[in-house]
C-alpha cells in the first residue's frame, strides 16, 4: 500500500493541446470521445511524426507555445476530473526542537537536523543559533527544510483515460495499470469501505447504540440508518512497575497502595460515520481504567470537522455525546471516578490523527477547560455524572490538600505522574522540598484537571475483558507513525476517506 510513488508529470515536461488536429497525440481515438470531452492531449517531442522535418516540428512548438501564451498555461493543464484539488503534495507536521519541549519547527520552516537522525534530532534555526550545545559538534548537523516530498499519485482510468488522485479513486492496487474509473464501472474503491463486522467489545458497542440513537433522534430513522455512526474498540490488558509509574522518592508509598506492579486496561476507540458510501474515522477517543480503585482516565481524544451536517445537530453534541457514552458505560460497570487532564495541542501538533485541515480550530488552555466544563456539567444535568471537580475544588472537598502523593490520581504518563517526575528530575530533593514543590503546581494545575464521580448501576453490567489489542489501531503512537509513513492523512474529507480505508483493513473480523 506504498504511496509514495510520484507520478506527478507538468507542463514543464510534456506540452500539451487540445487544438490543433494536426499533431498526433496519446488522447483515445475520436470515436471513443464524447461529445464535449475536454481531454487535453499530451503531446511531446518524440511524439512527433518522425517524417515530419525539423523545421515543422519547430513551427508546430512555436504555434502551441504562441497559443499557451494567448490562453494561459492553465488551460493546457490536463486536470485531474475527481475533484477540484489540483494539488498533490502530501503535508509535513510540526518538528519538536530539542532545545526546548514547547519550541517547534513549523511546516515549510527551515530547520538543523544530526546527520542520520533525522527524525528525532532536530534544531529550528534560532535555537541552533542560540542554545547549540557547547559540547555539540556542529559538522554533524545539516540544513532541511520541514516539508513533505510525497505527492499523491495520479492514475488515468485504463478504459477512458481520465485522470484521478489515487486518494480519491481510493485505490490501493500497487499496479496503477489496474485502475478503472467510477464512471467506466471501476467502483467506489478496489478495497472494502464500510464496516460490517460485529463490534465484540462492549463499551464501543454500548456507545456505538448510543450515538446512533442520538442520530435517530434527531435526524429521523432513514437519514439515521445511511449515514449510520460505528465505534471500535480495541484494548490491551497492561502492567507497569510501580517503580517506573513515579519516582523513586515517592515509589515505596505508592507501592504500599498499588503493590509492586500497577494494573490497567488501555483502550482506544475509533468512531467512523458512513459518508457517501465509506466509513471515515471521525474521532478517536483513548482512555486508561485500573481495576485497583476501580478508576479511569481519558487519555487523548482527537477529532476531524467532517461528521455529517444536519440543521438539528452539531458536531458538538456527537463529541459530548462520545464522552458521555463512554462515562456511562463506565458507571453500569460500577467504575465510579474519573479522571480528565485538559492539555490543549499546539496548533499543527498531531496527537492522533496525521494532519488537520489547515483552517481547523484549535482550542487554547481556557478555551479547551471551559469546554470540559460544559461537557461535565450537561453530563451532570443528565444524571450520568454524579459530581465533578477541578483540581482546585478536589483539595478543597479533601479537607484543603493532599498531603499524600499517592492520594492523587495517577495513571500511565498522566498529569500528576509526569508533574512529580519532572519536579524530581530537574532538582533530586528530600522529601520536604519535594512536597513544597509540588504543592506549587497544585496551584499550577489548579483549573486543567478534574475528578469525576459516577452514580454506578444498582445492578452492574459485567466488565468487558473482550481485549484485541493492535499496534496501530489499538496504540495511539503506533496509529500516529503507521500514517505519517504512508501518508495517510486527514486535511480533507477526501485523504480522510482515503486514510480510513486503508485504516479499516486492520480492523479484527471474529464473526
Ligand atoms: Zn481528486
Ligand atoms: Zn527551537
Ligand atoms: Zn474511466
């Protein structure tokens, strides 16, 4: 499924016309052409009769450039006839700069990168100017610039000739030979588009009934069952040493309360709405949940602007109702406190899905709390969430502090996990000092995290140990690195469709 082939032909290498009969060219024969065909024949040098002389073949170049000129290089442009995007470069992502885990390397920006690692040793040029290492060898280090070289290929329909992207022909065949257009009966995609399987795991089943209720509710039955909604859910049974959960300073009190290993169950879900015949991935939400305290956490949730439009639903309400389906099912199995970290993405950051359209919003810091906010306290106002708190409240509602460390909610790489290394990383303190640092980031953190309670279910739902674990669609970095290598990416509904179609083929099939 390699497409980093680039077909990419221009003007610059082939002239083109669409006037003069006279010149032979590769375009099908006339009887084959309909009637307002706007084929434009390609036409180079060698194409040219050999019996025609120089002299000829030169006033037949003048007389197509004389023409170029008169009605723009454009029009001699053969198009592709799938959509209205003539370009096909393939996008680049922001670079994280080393010096400094807040810097990044924008797309298109120049940037220093250690010859042979490439990928992850990287200097945007002011920091490398200002912070190289002083130790550093600078004849190891290379100028590039942050963009992506790939382009989408371009395939012509064997029968007609016409020319499509291979994302949006959804063609996955590495013999673009094979190729057939829609119109010439090729089909919609020479892979599987929908998803039919049953969903085994039972809390994307749970909230793949509860999103599509939302969508029969709103839009009506018919509308509903076509541009139907699928979660699937993947997860992993999983176990860290506690030891490597925090540092070393607080590892023996955590140990007393989780034992020498912490337990957990890391899930993903990928919710995909049918859009003009395929199943494109419209979100996807991670969440972590501990059998000790029976607890869990939202890990990531990243989203795309393409859920269907409808005058009486928002997108927002299918992302609230994500959350709320996933928290609910999470109380009929008696899980009852929740964790949320609110971290906001850089613009151009990439936490799950590769590639954004470029004029999707981003939220700030208090943008993105106040949109927790408002999804805790609907969920509160429908009776699943019992009661919510930001961090703030939570050391009021335990009397003023936590004094214990491992009274905070922990879970893998979460908020305070990570707040407690870093204190301990950058200045090795005794315990005192370490606890005055941390209590000046309970002030830090005071607003950007919550605790959840959930009412529960009077009689549970048993838990789901259906696990099917994937290293690309069950792991969020693993999702991440699988697209930017194949580039499979998400700037337009388009690559979208593309990307799901090749991301559903993964997809477990237990009938
Ligand atoms: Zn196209
Ligand atoms: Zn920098
Ligand atoms: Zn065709």
């Amino acid at each position: 499924m390699a497409l980093n082939g680039n077909n990419k032909r221009t003007c610059a290498d082939m002239l083109c016309c669409d006037i003069d009969p006279s010149i032979p060219s590769t375009s099908q024969p006339k009887d084959k052409k309909k009637k307002g065909d706007s084929l434009l024949r390609i036409v180079t040098w060698d194409m040219i009769a050999e019996d025609v002389t120089l002299e000829k073949k030169i006033a037949q170049i003048k007389k197509m450039i004389r023409m170029m000129k008169t009605m723009g290089l454009e029009a001699f442009e053969k198009k592709v006839v799938c959509c209205t995007n003539q370009d096909t470069q393939f996008n680049a992502s922001n670079r994280y700069c080393l010096a400094n885990g807040e810097c990044r390397i924008p797309p298109g920006a120049k940037y220093m990168y250690k010859k042979g690692e490439r990928d992850v040793a990287n200097y945007c040029i002011p920091c490398y100017e200002t912070k190289f290492p002083a130790h550093g060898n600078k004849r190891d280090w290379k100028m590039a610039e942050n963009i992506n070289t790939a382009s989408d290929v371009i395939l012509k329909c064997s029968t007609c000739q016409e020319k499509w992207h291979k994302t949006c022909a959804l063609f996955f065949n590495p013999d673009a030979s094979k190729f057939v257009c829609m119109e010439c009966g090729g089909g919609r995609s020479d892979l599987k588009t929908t998803i039919d399987t049953k969903e085994h795991a039972h809390a994307a089943a749970f909230m793949t009934e509860k999103l599509n209720e939302l969508l029969r509710s709103r839009i009506g039955i018919t509308v509903a069952r076509k541009d139907k909604i699928r979660v699937c859910g993947l997860s992993e049974e999983k176990s860290i040493w506690t030891k490597a959960l925090v540092p070393a300073i607080v590892e023996a009190e955590f140990k007393k309360k989780y034992s020498g290993k912490f337990k957990y169950v890391k899930r993903a879900f990928h919710v995909f709405q049918r859009i003009d015949g395929v199943d494109v991935i419209l979100c996807s939400l991670y969440t972590q949940e501990t059998p000790m305290g029976k607890r869990w956490m939202i890990d990531y949730f990243d989203s795309l602007p393409y859920f269907k439009f409808y005058d009486n639903l928002k997108s927002g309400e299918l992302h609230q109702e994500v959350f709320h389906a996933y928290i609910e099912y999470m109380s009929s199995i008696n899980y009852l406190n929740g964790h949320i970290w609110s971290s906001p993405p850089k613009p151009g950051d990439d936490f799950c899905f590769n590639i954004h359209p470029s004029a999707m919003k981003y939220l700030d810091r208090n943008g993105l709390i106040a949109w927790y906010q408002r999804i805790l306290k609907n969920g509160r106002s429908l009776g699943i969430i019992k009661e919510y708190r930001n961090f703030r409240e939570e050391l009021e509602h335990q009397g003023g502090s936590i004094e214990k460390p491992s009274d905070l909610p922990v879970f893998v790489d979460s908020l305070w996990c990570q707040v407690m290394k870093e204190i301990n990383f950058e200045h090795p303190n005794s315990p005192s000092e370490f606890m005055e640092a941390l209590q000046k980031q309970y002030e830090i953190h005071a607003t950007d995290n919550f605790v959840i309670e959930l009412p529960g279910a009077k009689t549970p739902r048993e838990r789901d140990t259906w696990y099917y674990s994937h290293p690309i669609l069950g792991d969020r970095m693993g999702f991440l690195k699988k697209c930017v290598k194949e580039n499979w990416e998400f700037p337009t509904l388009a690559r979208a469709m593309y990307a799901s179609v090749a991301l559903i083929q993964y997809l477990p099939r237990y009938e």
